[in-house]
C-alpha cells in the first residue's frame, strides 16, 4: 500500500519548496499606507507588524487630509520577497486602511527625511563641522560658541553618511523623522 | 426626521433593525442602561449566560448553524476580558459576531477605574474590527458598520466598546440603510480570465482533487450546492478540512473524507498525489500541510479565497482566484459548461482506481471491543442512531473531536460546529446551546472529552434556564487524551499531568443541574442508552465511559508530509524525531 511511486519523505528540491533559493534575499521596500485617522490606528498598523513579526525600518504618520481624516503613514520594511507581499495584503486587509502601495514596486519614488544634528566641538573640529555641512547642504539653526545643530533634509543614506562624519568632530545627538516618500511622475 | 434616543435605546434599536433575535450576555455596571432597554422589550431574547466566554462560543453556535451574525454582551473590566477567548477563536475561524461591551465613562478612562480595562487595546489584535464609541452621536451609525465588517468579505468577530455615559446620552439614530460602509466592501467576483484558466487546468487534469474548507460554508447555501454540481459533473474527487464539512455530503459519490493530521487516508494520500489540487475555501492551514517542502509536490494548485492574504501566506500557488465561493464557483461551472464539460476522463477512471486502493486500506477500522466501549465504537452508534434526524454536532477539543470528524458524517453545512483554528477546549457546550436556540426542535448533541467540557460546564445552568434541551455526549476516558497520545508518541510515555483525576460523578452532577445524567460503560448497553437520551425532553449529561488508551489514527506527525501517515499502533514507535517535536 505504498502511496503512488512518490518517494518517501522527499526532497528540499520538491517544487513546493516555498522558497525558491532567490526569495532568501532580504530587500527593502517603502510602503505608503492610506488610512482613516481614528484612534489606535497605528496601534493597529504596528500591532500587525509585531504580531507577524514583520520589521519595521522606520515610519512616519501625519493626517495630509483634514477634510477627509486620512493619514499617510510611510513604512520602510525589509523582508524576503514573499514576506514584503504578506506585509502588504495582511495591511490591506485591516478596515482602517484605504489603500496599500508598495512605492518600491511601483517604480522610482523620492524618498526624504529630515535630521538634526547637535555637534559640540572647539577650533579644528568646529570649522571642518561647518565645511562638511556646506557640501552637505545641511542648515545651521542653532549655534553657540561650541556647539551647532545642523538641519538636512535627504535620503537616508545621506543622513547616515553625514552621520558619520560628525561622528568623530563631536556628534552629540542626532534626531531623525524617519522616511516620507511619494512615487516619482504622475 | 429621526428621532433622538438614549445610546442604550439605539443600541437595541440598532439590533432589531439589525435582524437580531437573540442576544447572549451577562449583564454588570458599565452595561445596565443597555439591560434597562432590553428589560423593556419583547423583539430581542435576552439569554443570560454563566460566564463571558460561554456568551461569545452561544453566539458562535448560533452564527455557524444559521450563518447570521451572532451578537453577545458583556460588562466592562472582567466581563470583555472573559471575552478574549471567544473573539480569537471567532477571529480563527472566521465566525461573524458582534460584541458590545461596557466601558467606564468617558470622563474617568486613563484613571484606573473600577472595572475598566483597555478592552480596545486588548482586543484589538483579537478582532477583524473594534471600536470605541465616545460620542453618542456616532453609536448607531458604528452598531451598523460592525455589523456589516463582521459579515462581509472573510466574515469575523467585531467588538464596539460603550462608555456608560454614550449609553446615558441622547442623539438622533442614524438608521441601517444611513450608515455609510462604502469603504469596506470586500471584492466577491474572481477575476474571469482567472476562472477560465482554471477551467482551461480542469479540463486536462489526469488527477485532480477539490480541497475545501470553511469558506464554502461562510459562503452561504448557494456556495455549497454549486460545490455539489461542480463535483458531480466533472466526477472529481472532493475532500475538505475539519472546517469544512458538510458542504459536500458525507454520503456523496465523489467523497473521500477529511484531510489532515487525523484525515482519511485516502483523502491525504490523494492530496500528496493529485496533479490538480482546486483549493476552494480553505487556508493551507499547518494541521493540513505537514512538512510544507513536501506537500503535495507533483501538483499545480489553485486558490479560491476571499481574502487576498490568505494566498501564498503558506503554500505557493500556480493560480489564484481571490472572490467569494459562490459567484467563484457559478462563474467557473458557467464557464466551464459553456467549453464543453470536459474532463481527462481516461485520467480520471485511473485516478478513481488509485483512491479507491487507497481506500481499501480502510484506515478508519479499528479493533472493537465487547468488554469496553471504544470511543469511535461510540460515535459509529451514535451516527447509525441520529442519521437522518434533524442533528447539529458541536465538539470540545481533543481526540473525540477527531474521531467525531472521522466516524459522523454531515449532509448538509452548518450542521457541524467545531474549534478548529484556536483548539479551544471548553467550546462545544456553550456552542451547543447558541445551536439550539437558533433551533428550537433540532437534535444537538455535543460530543465531548471530559476534560474540556469541564472548561465550560457552568453553562449547564444557562440551558436548563431556557430550557435548551442540548445531549452533552462525553466521551470519557479519564485522560487529556489528545495530550496522553502526544506524550506517548512525542515524550517517552511520560504521563505529565494528563489524566483527568478527581472527576465529578456526571449523573450526580447532572441532577444537582436538574438535568438529567445517564452513565453508559458497557458496549451491550450503549444503543439504549443513546436512545434514551435522544427520547429525554431536556438537557442530558452522558457520560461514556471509554477505552482510556485509545489512540487516533491516522496521523501526520508533526514534520512529517502526507505519504509517512501513521496508521495504527504498530508504527508509531520512536517516529517523530527532535525536528517534529517542537511543532504543535
Ligand atoms: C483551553 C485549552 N487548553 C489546553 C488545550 C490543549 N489540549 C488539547 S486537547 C487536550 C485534552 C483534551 O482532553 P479531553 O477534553 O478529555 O478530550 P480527549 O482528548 O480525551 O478526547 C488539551 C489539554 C486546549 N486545546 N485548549
Ligand atoms: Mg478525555
């Protein structure tokens, strides 16, 4: 009575491996999640993540309609490719959410956060901090005579690079908004 | 012009408008302005439970056997957290109920009130949707939305939390067809072209296989007769998961039995081979999988579900089809008739053949016994002497439920209630009695481990109050049996804490209910027996002694794909290894 001629307890190479080798990969995708703006939502957006144990990289929340009570929440999550497609119909699924899109797969999006940066230092160090903002574009918007906080507006990457620099000429605090992003065209 | 009302009056209001005939409750301070209204009427029945969690699994019992809402109401603090378990098993099996719960007022929320808890926040993770009603204002008009959210789409449990003082104010009523609920409306029709390319699959599958589940039965009458046509036209095999019985008949040709862990042999067998699987319903659930990198590997699969985050959540699928069964299934029989009605008929006479050696196994047999009463013995009787009555089945959780999955058999859905998502021990009695409110005359009969329906048993007051005259059917083996089994095939035979020791007397117990108990533990007396409590014109506690050692099969253990399916006793020795063991 064996069962038909399958081998028995067959093989990782079976078709139905849910992963193929390539969906091992961990990419990263920004998410825009349209929703009512009621109480706890949020708490039901991050509730989902932690409960499914999704990641969240960074999110920002603002209502960007008064009139109609809608927020914008901008996710950065990472995942295998099957994991970032749960993330968006397991979000779609909640009652509070409008709409769901993945501006990562719906082609180039312009990603933007802004950071402030607290450097103390003296001599050397405050001039190369003041050198480095200006190639930077980064905005001085407080100053004493040993310390500043510099204002820049970029893509994450840059922030971390910027980052970076100040690190060793005094990077006190660094505050960062997290990611707001919209799809590049019309 | 609409007139203004308390929100306790709009809260009744709202459910007779609603369609609501019963609610099932318990009242306590942060909800008595609601009693007050319900006391001052006669539309809606009030049946008052023994305890929250017995209110929500009534309100499941009465939603699964009518496929209407059904609604519960409890009491701030202790009454909406005695409420959890329900919601999450409600949310598991996709059962629509509503729950209105009490809340502090709105002035002293955030103060650590007397009973007040974060039900919102609790149970926000626990439902499809919840609600916090602050404003009178908006009361009716959520009443509706929960309502609708609770029924539409993949159906679930809905909770709307109302602070005392929402329920002492007054507002104008916003009435059903006012409430707005355009923004959730869950898509029903499947795409077509999909639908044609799975009649296109179909049509040339050698060896296909319908695989069903509960979205048949969520889907309504209509779902499951054109289930019943599609399969009998094309002549395929049909299986279904525990939450799916009944759609299909038992007594079907084309029936090859539930699937799963404790599933058919055949109909597992047929799942692991078929090169078609139609998956119409059901979820890919773990207890029907096995080792996912081994399930079901020759097949192209096809998705019908209704909510699009149920697709490849677990198993990748070839085609997916994301609608509502019924206008799924009319769809694709329109299409699939309009092409022909054709079927791989050489294919189909083969892979018959093959079921029906696998058939032959006859995995479900069983060595009986005459001295004591085996458990499936039990429920063989127990379905010879009920087929053909007007019989709804309710289970605990645990070995009996399985074997009463294997050994009853169901013609028609919404006739079959059980826990299967969450496991939850304690669920059938209270199931049982929202059944048989909903219908008055049927026969309901909850088959039981006396384990679990311990869990629940103060619900026997609530049935002998409205006169529910539900067959508590226990199947009695002194053990956690469902535990015992695991531990003996998982854990060395080491017996932790798995015997039901300091069992009440059942009979006594029942008397002290003022029910009545019958004790059964001799194989000659059992027809009688049963018989009797068919006959008996009220609640009936049975307790049936059974084999205590009895094992279930067939099983997949845990990690193990479909084709390594255990069958009896003398293969189970030292087979599930570390990797298994960590599974559930
Ligand atoms: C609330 C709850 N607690 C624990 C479990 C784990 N569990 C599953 S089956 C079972 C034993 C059930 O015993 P019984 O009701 O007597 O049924 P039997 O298996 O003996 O037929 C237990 C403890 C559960 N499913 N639900
Ligand atoms: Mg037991």
């Amino acid at each position: 009575m064996s069962a038909l001629n399958i081998k028995k307890g067959s093989t990782s190479h079976s078709a139905y491996d849910l992963r193929d080798s390539h969906e091992q990969l961990v990419v990263s995708h920004t998410l825009a999640v349209i929703v009512e703006n009621e109480p706890g939502v949020l708490a039901r957006v991050i509730g989902l993540f932690s409960a499914r144990g999704y990641n969240i990289d960074s999110l920002t929340v603002a209502e960007v309609d008064h009139t109609g009570h809608r927020s914008r929440i901008t996710i950065v999550t990472s995942g295998t490719p099957h994991v970032i497609d749960q993330v968006e119909k397991q979000l779609s699924r909640l009652v509070s959410v409008y709409a769901v899109h993945d501006l990562t797969a719906e082609g180039p999006c312009v990603q933007r956060e802004l950071a402030l940066f607290k450097v103390a230092g003296k001599g050397e160090h405050r001039i190369e901090a003041l050198r480095l903002a200006e190639i930077f574009r980064a905005h001085v918007v407080d100053s004493t005579l040993e310390s500043f906080i510099f204002e820049m507006t970029g893509t994450p990457e840059k922030i971390d690079s910027f980052a970076d620099l100040m690190r060793p000429l005094g990077l006190r605090e660094l505050a960062r908004t997290g990611v707001a992003a919209l799809s590049r065209g019309m | 012009m609409t007139k203004a009302m308390t929100g306790a009056q709009m809260v009744v209001q709202a459910l007779k408008d609603q369609g609501v005939e019963v609610v099932f409750g318990y009242p306590g301070g942060a909800v008595l302005p609601i009693y007050d209204e319900i006391f001052q009427q006669n539309d809606i029945r009030h049946v008052l439970v023994r305890h929250e969690q017995g209110a929500i699994h009534m309100a499941e019992g009465y939603a699964r056997s009518t496929g209407k809402v059904g609604v519960a109401l409890v009491t701030s603090g202790p009454g909406a957290t005695n409420a959890v378990t329900g919601l999450v098993d409600a949310l598991m099996d996709s059962i629509p109920i509503v729950v209105l719960s009490g809340q502090v007022p709105t002035f002293m929320i955030g103060t650590d009130g007397f009973q007040e808890a974060d039900t919102v926040g609790i149970t926000r993770p626990c439902t499809k949707h919840n609600w916090l009603v602050k404003d009178t204002a908006k009361l009716s008009e959520v009443i509706h939305q929960a309502f609708h959210v609770a029924r539409s789409g993949r159906p679930g449990p809905v909770l709307i939390d109302i602070p005392k003082d929402v329920q002492f104010a007054t507002s104008e009523y916003t009435p059903m067809p006012k409430a707005k609920v355009d923004h959730y409306q869950p898509r029903v029709k499947g795409d077509i072209e999909a639908i044609t390319r799975m009649v296109e699959m179909l049509e040339t599958a050698e060896r296909p296989l319908f695989y069903t589940g509960g979205g048949v039965i969520n889907s309504g009458n209509a779902a499951s007769q054109l289930l019943r046509e599609f399969v009998e036209a094309t002549g395929f095999p049909i299986t279904s998961t525990l939450m799916g019985l009944g759609a299909y008949p038992a007594s079907g040709a084309n029936w090859i039995g539930m699937l799963g862990m404790h599933g058919l042999y055949e109909a597992n067998l047929a799942m692991h081979g078929c090169d078609l699987m139609l998956n119409i319903g059901a979820r890919f659930d773990d207890r029907i999988t096995g080792r996912i990198a081994d399930f079901s590997p020759k097949s192209k699969k096809v998705h019908v579900d209704i909510d699009p985050s149920s697709i490849n959540k677990v198993i990748r699928v070839d085609l997916s089809i994301v609608g509502d069964v019924a206008h799924v299934l009319e769809d694709a029989l329109r299409i699939w008739k309009a092409r022909g009605r054709k079927v791989n008929k050489d294919g189909l006479a083969k892979w018959w053949k093959q079921i029906k050696e696998w058939r032959a196994v006859d995995c479900l047999a069983f060595t009986n016994s005459d001295k004591v009463i085996k458990p499936q013995y039990a429920l063989q009787r127990l379905e010879a002497l009920t087929k053909g009555m007007d019989r709804y089945i309710t289970t605990e959780v645990g070995q009996h439920q399985m074997w009463a999955a294997q050994f009853l058999g169901f013609e028609a859905p919404n006739r079959w209630m059980t826990s299967g998502g969450l496991g939850t021990m304690g669920y059938g009695l209270p199931a049982s009695i929202g059944v048989q409110i909903a219908h008055p005359e049927a026969l309901v009969i909850n088959v039981a481990g006396e384990a679990s329906w311990l869990m629940n048993m103060q619900e026997m007051g609530t049935a002998m109050q409205f006169r529910a005259p539900v067959k508590q059917f226990i199947l009695n083996n002194e053990r956690l049996g469902m535990v015992r089994q695991w531990q003996e095939l998982l854990h060395g035979e080491r017996y932790s804490s798995s015997w039901s020791e300091s069992l009440p007397d059942f009979v006594k117990l029942a008397e002290a209910f003022g029910c009545k108990g019958i004790k059964c533990q001799d194989p000659k007396d059992l027809d009688d027996a049963i018989m009797e409590m068919i006959r008996y014109d009220g609640p009936v506690i049975f307790d049936c002694l059974v084999e205590k050692h009895e094992n279930c099969f067939p099983m997949i253990p845990s990690g193990k794909p479909h084709n390594e399916m255990l069958l009896g006793n003398a293969e189970t020795q030292g087979v599930i290894k570390a990797a298994g063991a960590v599974l559930v």
